[in-house]
C-alpha cells in the first residue's frame, strides 16, 4: 500500500472526524464540521481531458498556465478559453507507479529568464530511477523547451517507482528547493536512509537557479552530509510553498498509517522520519518510533494527523495572497488525495486550524492547489486518468 494512494479501503479524515465526533490533541486532527458553504465561490472547469495533472504554474503576464502530466506531457492551457497546446522538449520519464513528469516552476524573473524548471522520475541503465531536477528555456511561441539541461539527480538509484517527493519552489532568496522522498524504505530504525544526509533520499535539496550548491546551505564542507542537503528525515513531501508574510518554506507531508504533517523547513533541520514519528504501521496500532514532542533532535511538525485519525494523504499546497477572496488572506489550502477534498487552515505564525473541507462534495483527489496572480482565483488540479483543472472564483463571476 502505497502513501499517495492510501487505499479506499482506508477511512477519511473526512469520515473519521465526523466518526468521532471529539476533540484531539492541540494542534493535532480536530474534527470538521462539514463541507464548505458552496455560497462562498463557483467551480469553473478550465481545461478537461488531462492525464493525472500534476503540478500549476502561471506564467507571469500571460494567460496560460502550465500543467504538467505525469504520463510526460507539459500543456500549456490557456485560461481565458480553455485551449491547450503540448510543449515540446520535455525530457523522457519513467511513468510507473508515483513516477512520471511531476513538479514545474518558473524562474522567479521570468521572462527576462525563461527557464522552466520541471521535477520528474527517470531511470539509469539498470532499470533503478530516481529524482531528477531540469531546466529548459521556454519558447512559447514554438511551444517547446529549447536547451534541456539536467541540474541535480539525488542519490542513489533504487529499484522502487514510489515516493518520489518531487515538488520544486522558489523561496524568498531565489534558491531552488527540491523535495525527494525516501523512496518507501521500510527499515524502520536510525540505519533509514532519511536519517543519513549524505544521500538524498528523505531530504528537502537547495540548489542555485543554474543547479549549483549554494555556499550558506547548511551541510556545506561536511564530510557526514551531502553539500545539497538543506533538510532530511523526510518521509514523502508532495507539497511545499512559500509563506507570502514571513518567506518560510513550508511543506506537507505524507505519514505512513496516517501520521501526515505539515512541517516549516528550518536549515539543517531532522524532521525525524522514521525515528519519531505520529503515524503507525500499516495494518497496526504499532507506532512508528518515538513520539517527535518528546525528543530534542528532531523539528516538531505545526500540525499532524497522529495514528487512528484517518490521517490527510497530501499533495500540492499554497497560501492564498490574492485579492479575489479577502477572507482567506493567508490562509493555507492542501490537496487531500484519498480523502477527495481541499484542505483549508488558519496560520496564525506557527498556529494551524484546519476549517472547513472544500469540494468536499465532488469525489475529486486533488494534486496541487495554486494561486493566480493576475485574478487571485485558485485553480485546482484534479488526479485522475481524464482529469479537470478547475478555478474557484467569487459567486457570479465570469472567469
């Protein structure tokens, strides 16, 4: 059983709070009291027919958006009329499993700097894959990344087509940052790849804009660490974004039997998978080492779905900044893969409230979540082998 897709057979957070029906641990699950008023906004489908979207990225004074599809393809969809266009370029990936074409940014200067920057699983000549970071400048008129570069593939090569992480942001100082699973290594104990940074599995990775190491990362010259290696003791962090107020990275992760965070990077950082950990074993009540609040060497999550919860399987997250909804002014959204909703909390600092589920009522697993700049709508990518991207706008709206 794999994290991302968490089994049906497996109960909701969703269910499982409306189950319960009582309080849990601060700062920790506490139950939902329902759907969101479907008054707050419309569901507006802006392009249909996709294969397992992947990941958003607006383009800045333009109309597309970027959209990648796990099978391999890069889409440029145009927002004002739903038309897309494959772009041409993208490297070859290994779609098996979790992986295939994932994760896409652009430069924080685009398009006086046109790369595209694009995450995905490819392989060696041994069948192994692995993480990989490239970059291509986009020429939108012939529709094509021109130049592909490999920045960064972590290390090492296994035989597993899971936990790829693989989400990629620009922070605040323009550095790249890269999640990279733990690639489903079951040995739980400290001899776990996550809790060894001289590989980069299990770790959050910061690069440089042209894939080089920055001199301030933390590990720099440490012969027990990998230069790259910004944060490790990951398990599996499929979404990460930038907070609009304080520039932190944050990320959510997936947990085993639940055990799913949200975590602030912190420089250095071990975010102790599998060491201290909330989830449990699949199939158990067993918990997964030791309790993370109790330990000292490890950066506590802000907010988590511990063993018997039903748990929050995520994916893409962005903090709203945009003018269209003002009463979610810095407000975090998540994607819920199983659970088949939008995750929706208060931050206040380092506080999280989990509010009100949206499109609770749709039977959608939803894979990333992001922001326009220019309207402030959030448009939503739906998992699924004939996928929708969708836009929430105010009620009465024209998109």
């Amino acid at each position: 059983m794999t994290d991302s897709n968490r089994g049906p057979t497996r109960r909701t957070f969703l269910q499982s709070a409306i189950a319960v029906g009582s309080l849990a641990t601060a700062g920790c699950v506490t139950p939902l009291a329902g759907p969101s008023d479907p008054d707050e906004f419309d569901a507006e489908t802006v392009a249909e027919g996709l294969v397992h979207p992947w990941g958003l990225e607006f383009l800045p004074e333009d109309s597309r958006l970027l959209v990648t599809e796990r099978e391999g393809r890069l889409t440029a969809v145009d927002r004002e009329d739903g038309s897309s266009s494959a772009v041409d370029g993208v490297p070859p990936v290994h779609d098996a499993g979790q992986g295939g074409l994932l994760d896409v940014a652009s430069h924080p200067e685009f398009p006086n700097e046109p790369w595209i920057y694009l995450t995905y699983a490819a392989t060696n000549d041994d069948g192994e894959s692995t993480t990989h970071l490239g970059r291509g400048e986009l020429n939108l008129e012939a529709a094509t990344l021109e130049e592909f570069e490999v920045l960064y593939v972590a290390e090492p090569f296994v035989e597993s087509n899971a936990h790829y992480g693989s989400r990629v942001v620009f922070g605040e100082d323009d550095a790249l940052y890269v999640t990279v699973g733990d690639r489903q290594f079951d040995d739980f104990g400290p001899d776990h790849v996550s809790q060894d940074p001289t590989n980069d599995l299990g770790t959050t990775i910061r690069l440089e804009p042209d894939g080089s190491i920055p001199e301030d990362n933390p590990f720099v010259d440490d012969p027990n660490a990998d230069d790259a290696v910004f944060s490790y003791g990951h398990r599996n962090a499929q979404g990460m974004t930038v907070h609009p107020e304080t520039g932190e990275i944050w990320q959510s992760e997936h947990g085993e039997e639940d055990g799913d965070e949200i975590n602030v990077l912190e420089a250095g950082g071990n975010y102790g998978w599998p060491v201290a950990h909330t989830g449990c074993e699949y199939g158990t009540d067993d918990p997964i080492g030791d309790d993370p609040r109790e330990r000292a060497d490890v950066v506590d999550p802000v907010y988590y779905w511990e063993c018997n919860t039903g748990g929050f399987p995520p994916a893409g997250a962005t903090f709203y900044d945009g003018e269209a909804f003002p009463d979610w002014q810095g407000e975090l959204f998540v994607g819920n893969l199983v659970g088949e909703y939008l995750g929706h909390f208060a931050v206040d600092g380092r506080d999280v409230e989990e509010l009100d589920p949206l499109l609770a009522d749709r039977g959608w697993r939803i894979r990333d979540v992001a922001v326009a700049p220019d309207t402030g709508f959030l448009y939503v990518a739906v998992d699924d082998s004939d996928a929708p991207v969708v836009r929430l706008v105010p009620p009465e709206t024209d998109g």
